[in-house]
C-alpha cells in the first residue's frame, strides 16, 4: 500500500509541475501582448497602469527564477488537492482528487524558530531561538526585532512554513495597543453595558437618527465588529420608532438571525421571544408585544404575499447587503417601491382625517461591511452615505512558502503550532524555564508541563473550511490528536458552526473560553461578517468556500468547491483584529491571491436557480420579470428556464400567469419542487410520508453521523435503514424507527442519527401539516402505498431523471449530461435503470444524491408535458 501511496503522490508531483510549467507560459504570453499593446498606445497609458505593468512583470519573473531554480535542484512540491467533501470514501478522495492550479514556490529548509519568539517574544521551552542563517541568530526578546518570516513546527515533526507578507491597518480605522481588559464588573448587565458604550457606532448615534429624520433611506457601511447590527435598531427603539411599528433587521442565514436577536435581547435585559425576538424558516420566537424583531431575507420576502406594504413596520434594516444573497437582492426592488410608497406625500391628503388614514412614513437603512456604497446610494435614489469604522487592530497576514497537499491536514497542523507554541507560564508557577530545551514529540513535551504549568496566550482560533463535511473531519481529527495528554497539552475545545447545525449547538462558540484553555472555532464563511465571536486572536483560511452554481442550459444546479474571492478572504483576516493585533495564516500563497482569486463575490442572483423567486414575484403580481428593478438583473436565459420550471409543475399555465397549483406552491416555504411533491401526494393518499421526507430533506447532510474511527459500524447501521426504492424512503424508514423509538436519544446514540436533527424534522413537519389545513388539503397516510410515494418524488422532480448507461453510469433525460450514484446512497450497488434525484453534487464529477428509483412509464402519468415518447422509453438498439 505505501508503494501505491508513493506512486501516486509522484505522479501528482508531476502532474503540478507540469501544470505550473503550462500555468507560467500561460502567463508569460498574456504579459508579452499587454507589452505590444502598451508600445503601441504608450501616450495614453496611466501612471497606474504602467505601475500595475511593471508589477506583473516582477511576479511572472519571480515565478520563472523559482521553477529555473528548483529545476537544478530536482526537488518537487506538494499540489494543493481540490477538496472532495462529499466523497466518504478517503482513499477515494487522494485516487480522484482535484488538482487546483495554485502556482508553486520553491520551499527551502528554514531552521525552527518558535512562534512564541515571533510573535509573543517570549521565551520558552519548546523550541530552539535561530534564525534562518546559523550565523545570524536572535539571541534577545528585544521587541523591535520583528522578524519577516517563520517556520512552525509541531514536536511530531508535521510542519506548515509561513512568510510575513502584508500587515494590514487600513486608514480610518480605530486603533490601540492597549486591549480591552475584563474587569470584576457588580453585574452581567453592567459588564453589558460596558461592551456596548465601547463600540464604535454610539460616536454616530445622533448623525443616524438625524439623518433618518431629514431621508427615508440611509446606507451604512461599517466594518464587521463596529455594533450596527446589535446597536442601529436599539437607537431607533430609544427614539420612539417602536411606537410606530415593529423595527425590522434582516439577516442572509438564520444563525445569524439568532443569535444577534439572542444577544440583543441581553442587552435589553429582556427575555429572547417578547420584546426582541427572531423569526426563521420554521421558527418563530417572537409574540403580539415584540417591537425589534430579527429574521432571514427569506422570511421577510414571504411577507410580502400577505403584506405587500409592510404596513406592520416603522423601520428596516437590510444587514449584510455587502453579500448580496438571492433573497436580499429581490428584497432591494420590492422595499424600494415600498419606501417611494410610504414616503410619498400627496397634496390631495389635505384633510386631517385623510391625514390620519395614510400609511406611516417608512425608514430604510442598508447596511454593508465593504466599501460598495457608492452603487448602493445610487441604486436608492442617492441616498446619504455614512461610514463607520470597526474596532480594529493590526492583522499580520502569513502565507505558506508552498500549497499544502490537503488543505484539511494544513488547518489542523496550524491549529496545533499555534496552540502548542502560543503558550505563557502560570502566574502559579515558581520554576524557571530552561530556555535551551527542544520538544521532539508529543510524548516528551509532558516532562516541561508536568513541572511548569503553562496557559495559553494569544487568543483563540478561527479556521475558515468550506463546508460540514470537511469541518466535521477537522473536528475529529484535533480531537483525536488532543485526546488523552491530560496535562501535557493545555485543553483545546474545537467546536463547528454551519448554517444547519442545530441552534443549541451554534450557540456554544459564543460562550466565554475558561481560563487555562483555548477555543478554536471551525466555521464555513457564516463566520465572515454575519458573526461576532470574541477574544479571536488567530484565523486559519483554506481559500476555498461552497457555491450554489446553476447552469442554465442545462438545467442543473450543483453544489460546487471554488476558491473564495479576495474580499472574503480580507473579510476573513479581518475577524482576528477584533479584541487585539492578530495574526491570520492563509493556506496558499500571495501569488494564487492576487493571481487566481476573483476580487469579490458573484452576486446570487446572477449563479443561481430562479425558481423560487419568479413564483414569488409572479405572486405578487410581477409580471414584467425582465424589467424588474434588481440592482444587478439575472441572465435572461436564467429567468427563461425559471419560467419553464414552473410552467412544468403546472404552477403557470400558457399565458405565464399563476395557476390554482402555482398559489398553493406560493404559499408553502419549500423550493417549487418540493412543494409540487406534497401537492402530488394528495393523488395518491400519502401526503404525511410526503411531509416527513421533505422534512428530512430540509435537513440537509445532517442526520447520519459518521465518527472516523467508527466508520465501519456507522457504516452497517446505516445500511440497515436502506429501502429498496432509494433514498428518500430510507429517509422516511428512519424517521418511523425514531418516532417509534418514543424520539428516544439512546436510539439516536445507538444508531448515528443526530438527535437534535431529528427533532429539527419533527418541527418542520409540524408546521406543514398546520400550512396543509391553512390551504384545504386533507393530511392522508399510507406507509404501503410505497409506489405512490415515488409518483410524487417523481412528479416534483422529473425535471432530474437519470437513466443509466451501456458504461455503468447516467445520463439525464435531458441533454444527455453524463452523472453518477453518490456512493453513499442506498442505491449504489443495486444500480436501477430510472432514477429521479433532488441535489447534484460536484466534486471530481457529477454526483446525483437523495435518488428514487422510478420505472420510465410512470413520467407519462406524472411529465407527460415535459417528455416526449423517445425521451422516456429507451431506445430498442440491435
């Protein structure tokens, strides 16, 4: 096996360096064309553009000097692999992996020098003081001595190299060296207070609520960590805003939407759910006396179906617009229309009594933490613009010399030297520490702790992943590596936070670290902006985040892997400057940042499925979807194949306007395709299994678990619950087990289900049943009528049918795509000839998950609109 192992990483070895070779002919060809073209026009090139020249000539010579330099060398470096997140299969990760076109930088032996000594100056017992010449060494703590460059290394001898390269402090921003110190405050409220008189939007309280008296649209652009999500809606209640209506603050994820509801409900010393509440898909805390009310940009979009003028609210705040989320961008044209609306004086209301009938004035505010606000204040009707700075300190920015073979192992080596080296000795401890010892392992690094009790410094530890797999990975493997050093290693709480983790489990990385251990959060990009986590003094960024990508001529919308843009990435670095100067380790190398990452995030609305928001629109009487007012319009054929897609489920007849169906879809908070399966079952007598498996659906990846070094048990167990016909009814199996089972947590335990997942389906399925009252449809059950349950599947997404090839894999009915089973379906073996599926996944191909087997005639009972005769039958070939 390691001769395999060792062939492999020599052929991905090579494969990289003759990709950088390509990479760098590439590059040299684009510079010798810009120079022609500069020769040729040199009168009317700009001094920034003959400055941005030069610089790329620079780069694109560096990059040969180090491939001509390792060339003499002979040496190799590692690639950095594309991660696989939803493969289970490890092996089958390294086999099939995706190879991300980082450029290469040569790697030189370093001698170790602590980060403690970088970073902290201060000396310690686990490595040796050097500098990289064995001549030039640092032999004194002087704090003016910063050095440029550094090499951690763990005592296990895993080591990632890391170079200095920026720091970044930008104009404007508040700074000081001196960190906020926690004192012995008499109570949490005062302590509260404290916090809250330290940010730095109560400077701009008079100039916000001025400006909202004089305009009825505001943008504020502040940086992440200055308190204008938790304090803006606060002064507008303090105003007397509330007295008018309830004051509203959106949120793209319904983490967010918690937890800042859950924190501002503290700090008005009220309980979360009466005066301050939140509302979420599924989740409503908030009752008849709540007057600031957090929610998701979903939730208030489904608002406008029963209340198109928002005549409930006073005030709104759009927060985060800077992400520009799918819902949040529909939301800039219809509260637009809403503010033109409410604001509008009419010289006819002359009348006191008309006066009194008219609709309260409307205050919007859009809130952004990057420097976009000029298209914003433009696109709403030139509205005042005010800036606040965050409460920020210096961000040294490291990146590695050289991509890491696996982005997952790097974070958790990092991790480890950052805690291992950033450590001080206990003001307990007597003992002097011997400056000239060197840790060599895990196993001899007790001898020092046992004798000196050593606490961590620094901060804690944020690390950027792309999604729940690869943090639910990491997670295990830090555990793992902690596990069992007692004493020897000081205690390291790892814990995760993504957008489907249960609530009582996000809420965990917002509680105080204890003294003596260190917290090291794993998060995907919900962490940028959308959330405030304290004493962060360390960020880990891999580079890579998850993308909804939709394609319209295909009509396939996959989950995909891509490196992040350049302004998330600052957005990233930026969550360690919060409480103190801080660092932020970035796993790849200046050069794929400027080089490979875009500059800032494609908006959603122009990358993704139009659906669900062409039902709303069209609900709300929009016909005219081309000329509607977005900020940024989506590609016309994106609104075309929304279009047909409904007009498939028979939520638009001929003419584009909505059907009976089309209403009843409008009203349920499910994507189309999924309400178009609870609407089918009623045909077939099974609407509650059809509830249950869109609730379970609705979870997303989170209902097995599967702990490495179980996986083979989990494995079986899993397998158990299989039921012939796919997914979905091996979905519905487990639920049945678990609700038979009393919801027992043992059962979960004993099974790897999520138990708080479980509980989360329960809900969801709840509140649909309630909605299928609210519409007249009658809640049917019959758990035998398996073929039933797979009519209405297949009736919801025959658009995804699949039908298998000659060569083992699939190909969709449409546009012949070639996809495969997922291997952890249940039907990766069985292999069956039909099959519908409701998520494609992309990773080193195509992969089709939650499937039904189906038999083909049945599209002609269920899609006999959509496809033709030959679409459905196979061809008979000879």
């Amino acid at each position: 096996m390691s001769n395999l192992e060792s062939e492999r990483e020599l052929r991905r070895r090579q494969y990289l360096a003759d990709r950088e070779r390509r990479q760098l002919e590439l590059a040299e060809r684009v510079l010798k064309d810009k120079e022609l073209l500069y020769e040729t026009i040199n009168d009317r090139i700009t001094k920034k553009e003959k400055r941005r020249l030069e610089i790329e000539r620079n780069l694109v010579k560096t990059a040969r000097k180090i491939v001509e330099d390792r060339d003499i060398d002979g040496s190799f470096i590692d690639a950095y692999i594309m991660p696989e997140s939803y493969d289970e299969d490890l092996q089958k990760k390294l086999d099939a992996a995706i190879i991300h076109p980082h450029y290469i930088s040569n790697r030189k032996s370093h001698n170790i020098l602590t980060d403690q000594e970088i970073w902290e100056r201060v000396q310690t017992s686990a490595a040796i003081q050097t500098n990289r010449s064995s001549s030039n060494k640092v032999d004194s703590l002087d704090p003016n001595k910063v050095l440029k460059e550094s090499t951690l290394i763990l005592p296990d001898g895993s080591q990632i190299d890391f170079e200095l390269l920026e720091t970044t402090l930008e104009e404007g921003n508040i700074y000081s060296t001196t960190e906020f110190k926690c004192r012995d405050f008499i109570n949490e409220q005062q302590y509260i207070d404290e916090i809250r008189s330290s940010l730095p939007v109560i400077k701009y309280r008079e100039e916000i609520l001025s400006s909202l008296e004089k305009y009825p649209i505001l943008i504020i652009v502040g940086e992440t960590g200055s308190g204008k999500t938790t304090q803006i809606p606060q002064y507008l209640y303090e105003a007397g805003y509330a007295e008018k209506g309830t004051i509203a603050c959106t949120q793209p994820r319904r983490v967010a939407a918690m937890s800042v509801a859950n924190r501002v409900a503290k700090e008005m010393n009220c309980r979360l759910g009466s005066k301050v509440g939140y509302t979420i898909r599924f989740e409503d805390c908030t009752d008849e006396d709540t007057k600031i009310k957090y929610m998701t940009d979903g939730i208030l979009l489904r608002e406008f179906l029963s209340n198109p003028d928002l005549s409930g609210y006073s005030c709104l705040l759009i927060d985060e617009a800077h992400e520009r989320s799918l819902h949040t961008d529909v939301l800039f044209g219809l509260v637009k229309d809403v503010s033109r609306f409410r604001n509008f004086k009419d010289d006819n209301l002359s009348t006191k009594s008309d006066c009194e009938d008219s609709t309260e004035p409307f205050k919007l505010i859009i809130s952004s933490a990057t420097l976009e606000a000029e298209k914003f204040g433009k696109y709403f009707d030139n509205s005042p613009i005010i800036y606040i700075p965050g409460r920020r300190y210096p961000v040294d920015i490291y990146y590695t010399k050289a991509p890491e073979a696996n982005f997952i192992d790097a974070t958790v080596v990092t991790v480890l030297q950052i805690h291992l080296s950033q450590l001080k000795r206990s003001d307990k401890t007597e003992e002097i520490i011997d400056n000239n010892s060197t840790i060599k392992s895990l196993d001899n690094i007790g001898m020092n702790f046992s004798r000196i009790r050593r606490i961590p410094t620094g901060g804690d530890i944020l690390c950027f992943l792309p999604g729940q797999q690869e943090i639910e990975e990491c997670m295990e493997i830090l555990n793992k590596k902690i596990l069992g050093k007692g004493k020897e290693v000081p205690e390291l709480i790892v814990l995760p936070i993504y957008a489907s983790l249960p609530s009582e489990q996000q809420a965990q990385i917002f509680i105080s670290t204890p003294q003596g251990a260190r917290k090291v959060v794993l998060a995907t990009n919900i962490a940028e902006t959308a959330l405030t986590i304290d004493n962060i003094g360390f960020v880990i960024d891999c580079g890579f985040c998850k993308q909804n990508a939709y394609n319209p001529k295909t009509g396939l919308d996959s989950l995909v892997t891509i490196p992040c843009s350049r302004a998330a990435a600052n957005q990233r670095a930026g969550r360690a400057g919060r409480v103190r100067p801080g660092k932020c380790f970035r796993l790849y190398t200046k050069t794929s940042f400027y080089m490979e990452m875009e500059p800032s995030n494609t908006p959603e609305i122009q990358r993704c499925n139009l659906g669900n928001v062409v039902l709303m629109l069209k609900s709300l009487g929009i016909d005219d979807l081309l000329h509607f007012d977005f900020m940024d319009p989506p590609p016309p054929e994106t609104l075309v194949k929304a279009l047909e897609l409904l007009y498939g489920l028979n939520a638009l007849d001929d003419k584009g306007d909505l059907t009976n169906i089309g209403r009843k879809m409008a009203e349920l908070p499910l994507d189309p395709m999924y309400s178009k399966v609870v609407l089918a079952s009623q045909r077939y007598k099974v609407v509650d299994e059809s509830i249950i498996i869109v609730s379970m659906l609705s979870l997303g990846n989170t209902v097995f678990i599967r702990p490495r070094d179980k996986s083979a048990q989990a494995d079986n167990i899993r397998k158990s619950f299989f039921r012939s016909g796919g997914d979905h009814l091996t979905l519905l199996n487990v639920y049945k087990q678990w609700e038979n089972s009393g919801e027992s947590n043992l059962w979960c335990f004993e099974n790897f289900i999520h138990g708080k997942s479980m509980k989360r389906a329960r809900d969801i399925r709840i509140q649909l049943s309630e909605l299928m009252e609210t519409l007249d449809i009658e809640i049917t059950s019959n758990p035998n009528e398996v073929d039933g349950i797979r009519k209405s599947i297949a009736a919801g997404f025959f658009f995804q049918t699949a039908r298998i090839n000659k060569g083992g894999n699939y190909s969709t009915l449409r546009n012949r795509h070639i996809v495969d089973i997922h291997p952890s379906s249940s039907l990766f073996e069985s292999r069956p000839q039909t099959v519908v599926y409701t998520e494609l996944v992309h990773t080193t191909k195509e992969y089709m998950r939650n499937i039904t087997e189906i038999k083909a005639e049945w599209l002609f009972e269920v899609a006999s609109h959509y496809y033709t005769p030959g679409e459905i039958l196979p061809s008979k070939s000879k």
